[in-house]
C-alpha cells in the first residue's frame, strides 16, 4: 500500500444505483497516519486513521461513522459504515492510488449545457408554492461547483463534470455522501438527489434572478415567552455542569449556539463564532455552544466535542447536552422556542438575558455570496449585542 499518495475511488449510493466518485489524501508514513477528502479545492480533514496490516479504518466519530478498506495489491475495497440506532446503512467504496497512467481527466465537451446561476428547487411530491430551497451553481474552469440552500443551511460544496446535457455532482467527506444528477429536457433542467442509500428525490429547477431563501413565515424561530430568558445547562468536556444561571454569565453578552459534532453546517458556523468572541472578548461577549449528540454516550459526547474543537481550533465553551431524541430536545429547547427546526440556530442574548435575535441554519462557503451576507450578517448582531 503506498505511504503516501492521492486516491481516486467511487462510493455506491441509492443501493448501487448510482456511483459517486471521490478523492482522498492519505500520508500513512508516519505512527499516526493523516488524511483528508477533497471536493474540488475543499479539503475535510479524516478525524481519525488507523492502519492495520493491509487494512485501513478511518473514524468518523462525530457522525456515528467508519469506513473499513482492506488493500489487495492494486485497489482498496471496502464498506461505509453509518451507525444509527434503527439500524445501519453501509455503502460500498473502491479507491485506487492515482498515478499518471490512471488518471483520467474529464473535459467538458464542446457545447456542453450547465446550469450557471440561481435557481429554485422543486422537489417531487412537495408543494410548489411553498419552496424555500434554493440553487446555485457555477463554472470554475472545466468543473461546474454548486449546492442547495435549503431554510436549514446548505448542503456542501458539490463539485462534477458536465457531458452533453447531463451533469453529475458529487460530495463525499465521511460526513457526507450525497450526489445529485441533472439533465437538460425541454429547455428545463430536472434531476434526482442521492443521498446514502435512501430513495433518489426528484426534482426541477426554475430559473431566478434571486430567491428570498429564509425560512417561510410559519417555520420561523421565535422564543415562546420574549420577556423571559433563554436557559441552558449542560457538560462541559472537562465534565463540569454549566448553567445558563451561573455567575460568570450574569450582565454578558451571549451567543448561544444550538449544534452538534455531526452536523456539517455547524462545522462551517464554528470558526465564525469563535471569531465572534475573540473579536468582542474585551466587551464580554462569551459564545455557548449546546450540543445534541447522536449517542447519548457521556464520554463520547466528551472525545467528540474536543475532536470538533480542535479541528476548528475553537476556543468557546461547548456543552455536551444531551442526545437528538425528541424527548430530550423537547425538553430543553421546544419548551422555549416556536419552531426549532435547524441545526445550527443560533441565539443572540442581551445582557439582561432576553433573546435579541435568532438565525435558524447555516450557509457555508460553498454558497458564495450568500456565506459572505452571513458573515455580515453575525458581526452586525454581535456589535448590537456588545453596545
């Protein structure tokens, strides 16, 4: 097996019905192996490898999952293991090293139709008139990049070729392992959407000049009582219960951030928060991350978050607060807010406590511009928060 060296591999989604390439970065050479997945220029580091003999498993414990690829010589084949407590999903992969001799360049043919712009989604079965996700998608030299932004957040950074009127977008990064087909018919781009092994979800596009995609009216989040403030209370890693109602946060500003380890768009939101706080650490503003975890596994819930830390190089608290199970975010959370629906929201609190504002979801950098009016966006209400 090389030591070090870039791979190209495909992944079966959908029960093999469709085979979304990939490619990986593994240094193996030294006692503590190192790798990352690449979607276009985008790199997601592989949080944890282990090699054993002619075996690599790469972890992913944040998101409940593995992958496990035995080396015959030429090619490293193996499964995706996602685990859930209703039961597994396992994808089958293949990968080889890439060499000059193997690597095959796809070069848009001549003519080639690509969606290029904004556009909305429309998913089969789904009411027309209440579409909120929206599309983008743009040509960055042979390769056509895009995502979907639904009222939650994006979906990633896809990234694929075109070839005549069809197109394949793909993204994998152990978190991730979605793909999304589309073809030109009528003038009208349709297509479907992979995502693991469940039923490909249909869909068309129409064409805007710009799409208003924040949640619809009656899926907003509002706090439940406004005069009252929001309260919060969870472990911390070094296993110390935190409180919303202990000393250090009295008269602060606060972010408070409703995550979790799995979530893809609460990685791309850390690193803002934890700007956020450098930013405004001399006026007191503090930033909270509440985590939901897939497990409710205590000392797990503790390996994760410091794994998520020190990925992001995050210096905030982070509360582990229990699992996703209903009644547990029931508990905490819908007792107090209208409408909880996305991981990330995140709560902007004054410093007599009362919520000021709160953004539901996350657009990370794969949507541009849209990243970008975020950005903003969270500065704004920090330097309101701070006054």
């Amino acid at each position: 097996m090389p030591e070090q060296a870039t791979w190209a591999g495909t992944i079966d989604l959908a029960q093999g019905k469709v085979h979304v390439p990939f490619r990986m970065v593994l240094d193996l050479r030294s006692g503590k192996p190192a790798g990352y997945f690449l979607v276009a220029d985008e790199k997601t580091p592989i949080p944890e490898i282990t090699r054993q003999g002619d075996s690599l498993i790469f972890g992913f414990s944040e998101y409940g999952a593995e992958m496990r690829g035995m080396w015959n010589g030429a090619r490293l084949n193996g499964t995706y293991i996602r685990h859930r407590t209703r039961g597994d999903t396992l994808l089958n992969f293949s990968a080889v090293p890439e060499v000059a001799s193997n690597i095959r360049t796809e070069v848009r043919s001549s003519g080639a139709e690509f969606p290029s712009g904004k556009y909305q989604v429309f998913f089969e079965g789904d009411d027309r008139s209440q579409s909120a996700t929206l599309a983008t998608f743009w040509m960055e030299g042979e390769t056509l990049h895009g995502t979907f932004i639904a009222p939650d957040g994006d979906y990633g950074l896809l990234a694929g070729n075109p070839s005549g009127g069809k197109v394949l977008l793909n993204r994998f990064t152990g978190w991730q392992a979605i793909a999304i087909t589309l073809e030109q018919r009528s003038g009208m781009w349709t297509g479907n959407y992979f995502f693991h092994n469940d039923k490909p979800r249909g869909f068309t596009l129409s064409a805007q000049a710009d799409i208003d995609s924040l949640p619809l009216p009656n899926r907003r989040t509002t706090m439940k009582n406004p005069e009252a403030g929001f309260t919060f209370e969870g472990l911390s890693i070094s296993g110390e219960t935190i409180r919303s109602s202990n000393d250090r946060f009295k008269g602060k500003p606060l972010i408070v951030d409703i995550m979790g380890t799995w979530c893809h768009n609460c990685l791309d939101s850390g690193p803002l928060l934890d700007e956020l706080q450098k930013q405004y650490a001399k006026d007191g503003l503090q930033v909270i991350g509440m985590s939901f975890e897939i497990s409710d596994d205590v000392d797990l819930a503790k390996k994760n978050l410091q794994l998520f830390k020190e990925r992001n190089g995050l210096t905030y608290t982070m509360l582990f607060c229990g699992s996703l199970e209903d009644e547990n975010v029931n508990k905490r959370l819908r007792g107090q807010l209208n409408n909880f629906f996305a991981y990330p929201t995140t709560l902007f609190v004054g410093r007599d406590g009362k919520v000021q504002a709160i953004h539901s979801g996350f657009k990370g950098p794969g949507t541009g511009e849209e990243y970008q009016a975020q950005i903003r966006e969270f500065h704004e209400l920090a330097e309101k928060l701070v006054k």
